[in-house]
C-alpha cells in the first residue's frame, strides 16, 4: 500500500498517511483518494500532492 506525508486533521501535524482508495482510470492530482492516518487512524477525502512540488517541503 503507497504511503503519502500528509497532514493529518486530527493530529494536526504532518504524518504517513496510507492510500486506501486510489483513483485506477486516469491519473492526475486533482482526483479525490481516501487517506487514512498511520498515527490515529482518522479516514478523509483529500486531493493528491502535485506530482513534483510537494514532495521536496
């Protein structure tokens, strides 16, 4: 299962989210995946990272 850093809105701090509903048609950023938190394991719609900014913060 691929892992993401989000931010989590229950934690409220940065950490691994895992991808539990990942879009299979067609990939872009703007489509909507379920993530759920590695740390309290609170589930939520969130649009995926652009591809190549997000990931170097």
């Amino acid at each position: 299962m691929p892992t993401e850093k989000r931010f989590c809105d229950q934690c409220m701090i940065r950490t691994d989210h895992d991808v539990i509903e990942d879009p299979e048609a067609i990939y872009t950023y703007k489509r909507r995946r379920l993530y759920k938190c590695r740390e309290c394991g609170h589930t939520s719609y969130k649009r995926g990272l652009r591809p190549s900014s997000e990931s170097v913060y």
